[in-house]
C-alpha cells in the first residue's frame, strides 16, 4: 500500500513525472541511446514544468477577475450548501480516489491495446480528478466501500475511454494529423463548437487570417494582443467597480498601472505556456511512438488542452473573451430569474482553458464565425452545467466544483449522478 500510495500521489499526480516516464519508456523501447534516452526525458520533464508555470501565471492573472465580478454583481457565498471541502474529502477518500485511477488507467491501457479505441489519457492531474468527483457522487448516492471504488473506477474508464475518441475527429481538422487528441475536461464545450462551427461557421476565414493594418503590425504577436486585451478588460472592470475598487484590487493600486501589469503578466503566462507546449511536443511524440510501435499498435496520446494553442492562438483568445461576456450575461439572468436556489460564481478559468479550446476546435470546423459562435454558447452552457452539478455534490465537493466546473467535471457530475440515484 505505502508503494501505491507513492506511485498514485508522488508520481502519477506530478504531470511532468508522469510524461517524462512515459517519454523515458518509449525511447527505451526504441532501443535509443543512454544520452537520447536522458536528453528526451528531462526535455519532456522540463517542457511539462514549462507549461504547468505559463499556467499558473495565466490562473493569476485572470483570478482577481472572478472576485470583481462577485462584487460588482453582489454574488456572495450560498450559505445553504455546506459541503465537507475537496481537503476533508481528500483526506478521507483519497485511498478510494487513488486505487479507481490505477484501475481506470490500467483498463485504458488494455482497450488501447485490444480494440480500435487507441487513445490513451495521459493528462496526469486530469486522471486524478475525474475519480475525485466519481467518488464524491458515489459517496453522495450512498455507496460504502467497494461500491464507491467500483462506481468510480467504471465512470472513468468510461471517460478517459470515449471522451478522447470523441474529440478525435476534431482534433484532425486543427492540426490536420492523428498524432494526439485531447485529454481534458473541455471535451463536451469543444464538441458543442465543432458542431456549431461546422453547421454555422465559414471556414474559409479563419481566426488566424485576421486583417491587422501595416501600422499595427505589432498586434500580430499574440503575446502583444492578449496583454492589451487583458490590460483594457481589468480597466473596464475597474471602472464598472467605482469606489469598491479598491477592496478588490488593493487599496494601493493605480488604475492604469495595476490593469497594465495584470495584462502583461497574462502575456507573459500565454507566453511561457506555449513555449513549454512547443517543447513537450517536440520531445513527447518521437518518445510515445516507440509504445506506439511496439506496446500498443497505433496509439494515440490524450493529452492536456494547452497542447493544441499553438495551432490557432487568437482563437483561443477570441473564446476566452467571447464566452466571459456571454457567461456574465447568464450569471446575471441565472440571478436575476433564480434559476438555481444557490450562488454561481464566473469561471474565469474555464473560459480561459476549457472554452479557448473550444474556439480553436470551432475554427477548426467553421472559421472566425464558428470560434466566436461556438465560444459564445459554450459561455452559456458552462454556467447551466455547473449550476445543474451542484446539487449532486451538496454534502462533498460543491465548493470545488463552483470554482473548476462549468465543464465536462460538471457534465459527468451530472451523468453519473442521475446513475447512482438508481441505487
């Protein structure tokens, strides 16, 4: 058990250490060089820890976001949900949480390897939080022991399983080959913009081809363009905010100074996570085709949602702001109509990374007007999804799920849910 529990916490929940095993196996297979061997894993390692560190600064950037417009649209904590905490219920089911990812994982690898279902999720954080929530459902339906272990390990299975295979198709259209797809919660809305792109969009036009005047040439650099978006999106905010600015942002900020900064830390992070993309692929790809050729016969790697950025950066920023502007327009009908009889907060996060994946897949299928389409609605049903989820975590993980779902977290909350009310 203290091994188990070493390899499931230690190892499989550290993205960059699971990659890089899984790099270090696949040129190993390939009988490669002790030098290519240690040069492509620490590369993968190190590109990984790239990619985690853009993340973070991006979370950073964005986040006072979500506290402005709690303020600025009197959202407050529900006092009528007080559920146990994802902490308490990490400490009293970890174990659970931890034996339904081997298992699921170890059930991926043998359909990988025996039916035409080839991809395999390799997205190390995601593997642990989707039985997280499968155990919390469980737990809520009134399952003990073996149950909840059972009820998890078969719920992500099932999505670690099918999701990837289901965004496939799409993946292809983006990057025009089958060398990964995605293993990321943001399945279900990047579904939604395919559809929606391929139906209402126009390919011939895409996100990428937008028109910039030779004097502002400067914008072509998405680094440049995602910093001024982000730098007039917190002077807006601000400005909307008037007096209560303050207790926001901090009493000792500048209007201009401190919106300049967090548009160019968002920059920075967009900068550094894409870096860090570029690196992994570069070094993940040769690696895993040698357990493609010799472990499991043409398979395909799920892998997290950054990994696809790069093929369409303004798409990914068009989504970002698309969807907060339609989400914020539902959060305000949601409240204004009561709806759901408990607090949704923005999701920030989720339109960042979960919707901006969505855009570059709606312009995969549909061009500049399936990104802004498909973003636009993905807006929308990501606060329905959450606000449909919660109920089935009210006594365990509703603080979490308000603040990371809106997606497949919340779609499969809700799934596996109206399934265990059967028990």
């Amino acid at each position: 058990m203290a091994i188990l529990d070493f390899v499931i916490n230690h190892i499989l929940r550290q993205p960059a250490l699971f990659l890089g095993i899984i790099a270090a196996v696949g040129l190993i297979i390939q009988r490669k060089s002790i030098s290519d061997i240690l040069s492509g894993t620490f590369k993968t390692v190190i590109g990984v820890v790239i990619l985690t560190q853009g993340t973070n600064i991006l979370i950073n950037a964005i986040t006072p976001l979500s506290k402005a417009f709690n303020v600025l649209y009197k959202i407050s904590p529900d006092k009528n949900i007080q559920p146990i905490g994802a902490d308490q219920f990490l400490a009293t089911y970890g174990s659970q949480i931890g034996l339904a990812m081997l298992l699921a994982f170890l059930i991926n690898i043998l359909v990988a390897r025996f039916t035409k279902l080839k991809n395999v999720f390799l997205t190390g954080h995601m593997l642990f939080w989707f039985p997280f929530i499968f155990t919390a459902v469980a737990v809520e339906s009134g399952l003990k022991g073996i149950g909840v272990v059972t009820f998890a390990t078969i719920f992500t299975a099932i999505y670690i399983i099918v999701a990837p295979a289901l965004i496939t198709p799409f993946v292809k259209k983006v990057t025009g080959d089958n060398s990964f797809t995605l293993g990321h919660p943001t399945i279900g809305l990047s579904l939604l913009a395919g559809w929606l792109g391929k139906v209402f969009g126009n390919k011939n036009r895409s996100t990428e081809d937008l028109k910039v005047p030779k004097q502002l040439g400067f914008l072509r650099e998405i680094t440049i363009t995602s910093s001024l978006t982000m730098f007039l999106v917190y002077l807006v905010i601000w400005i909307l905010l008037g007096n209560q600015a303050s207790s926001v942002f901090g009493k000792e900020q500048n209007l201009v100074v401190y919106s300049l900064m967090q548009g160019v830390l968002f920059g920075a992070g967009l900068t550094i996570l894409l870096q860090g993309v570029r690196m992994m692929l570069a070094e993940i790809m040769p690696a895993f085709k040698g357990i493609s050729d010799k472990v499991i016969p043409n398979a395909i790697p799920a892998l997290d949602c950054p990994i696809i950025f790069p093929f369409a950066p303004n798409a990914v920023l068009i989504g970002f702001i698309v969807s907060m502007i339609t989400s914020t327009i539902t959060l305000i009908l949601v409240g204004y109509t009561g709806l759901f009889a408990y607090a949704i907060v923005p999701l920030t996060i989720t339109c960042f990374f979960e919707i901006g994946t969505a855009a570059v897949i709606g312009n995969g299928t549909g061009g500049l007007r399936g990104a802004i389409i498909g973003s636009g609605v993905a807006g929308i049903v990501m606060i329905l999804l959450v606000g449909l989820s919660i109920p089935f975590l009210n006594n365990t993980v509703s603080d979490w799920i308000i603040v990371f779902g809106g997606n497949d977290l919340s779609l499969w909350t809700v799934i596996s849910g109206l399934f265990g009310k059967l028990f």
